[in-house]
C-alpha cells in the first residue's frame, strides 16, 4: 500500500518540485498539492494523507496553526528554508513530527516521509538533530529534584536520556536494563503524556523543567 501524502507550500515550484520527487517513488502517492494552510487542513481533512508537509511560513493559516489542527489526524513535516526558524518550537509544540530543510536532497525527502509514515520521530536524522540542538544548546544538566507525577522514577529517568537525544540502546545501556525493558518505559511515558513521538517527549522534558540546557 502506498503512503499518501499532501503538499502544501505557497511557492508553486517548491511545492511541484517535491510532488514530483516523491510521486517517482514506487510506495508514495502525493493525493494533493495545495497552496495555504486552510487548503492544507481541508485537504488532509477529505483524503486522509498517512502524512503532510507544511511550509512553516505560508498566507492566511501558516504551517504552525495547520500542524495545530490536524497532527492529531495525520503525521506532519515541516519545511523550512532556514536551518532555525523562530518558530521551531512552536511548530514541535503544534505536533510536528520533525523538519525538512528546503534543500533536502531527493533521497532524504522520500526517507523523512517513509519513517515519519511508519510512525517515527526525525529526532535522530541530522536535520532535525541540528534544529532541536539550536534551542538546547550546551550540555544538557539533569534535574533530579524535579518530578514529573505522571511518571514512575524510572520513566523519568527514561524521558531524561531521551531528552539528550539518546537511543533505546544507549539508555539501556545507561541504565542497565535490557532495550526491551526501555521500549516499555518509552512507551508509557509517550502514553501517560499524552506524545506523539520522541520529538515531543524532548519538548516535554524541557517544558517539565526535568532537564535544563547548560551554559554555552
């Protein structure tokens, strides 16, 4: 079955130009192109995309406010032209998945939208490592006194190491446990949040005060 996408950025060639990249993929199929972020939540809304790209900056409703409305419906990327934009947080916070630079090469654009489809968080690829790294610059400084209620002592611990971009290998690694036991632990703290994916839990984290940029 193919992933069905729609396209939504204001500059026709951009948008055309990335139709036509992932319609030549043998498992996408692109249902829509469209021009705003109304015709964005419309479009999603009727064809039930598996995901749409949204241009963070676009007329009338931009990006950030169609994430908004349909993340909980489909996954959402997000394109921008800027490796940071001043909206990058908001756009996480709106349920975006990750960030594709307008730039991308061919071959990443059809990867980002296969593992964005499959479920998955770009937290790991470059692109996104690279924005999240801009807004917690420096190392990263646990808060152990901080609590979040939700969570059991070890899911936080969980949700700390996901926090500083670690893998379920490297934290079980870290806390001695087996990687199934850390998929558990990810899984439960995704849930009792209410997560989409590890993106989000890093958002959180900060937002919980669990962990705290250091100094640059």
């Amino acid at each position: 079955m193919s992933i069905r996408v729609v396209v939504a950025d204001d500059q026709e060639l951009v948008r055309a130009g990335f139709a036509m990249i992932l319609d030549a993929q043998p498992d996408i199929e692109v249902v829509a192109e469209v021009g705003d972020g109304a015709a964005a939540v419309a479009a999603v809304r009727e064809l039930r995309p598996d995901v749409v790209l949204l241009d963070v900056r676009m007329p009338g409703v931009n990006g950030i406010e169609a994430a908004r409305e349909v993340s909980a419906e489909t996954k959402v990327l997000m394109l921008t032209t800027f490796d940071v934009d001043e909206y990058v947080f908001d756009a996480l916070r709106a349920g975006a998945s990750g960030f594709l630079l307008k730039d991308v090469r061919r071959d990443d654009l059809a990867h980002a939208v296969r593992v964005v489809a499959a479920g998955e968080s770009l937290l790991a690829p470059s692109v996104t490592r690279k924005l999240i790294a801009r807004f917690t610059a420096g190392p990263v400084t646990d808060r152990p006194e901080v609590r979040v209620p939700a969570l059991t002592a070890r899911e936080q611990e969980t949700l700390a190491l996901i926090a500083r971009g670690l893998s379920n290998a490297e934290i079980a690694r870290a806390m001695v446990v087996t990687e199934h036991t850390v998929k558990t632990h990810v899984s439960n703290v995704l849930s009792k949040l209410g997560l989409r994916d590890r993106v989000q839990a890093v958002i959180a984290a900060y937002e919980y005060g669990l962990v705290l940029p250091g100094a640059r």
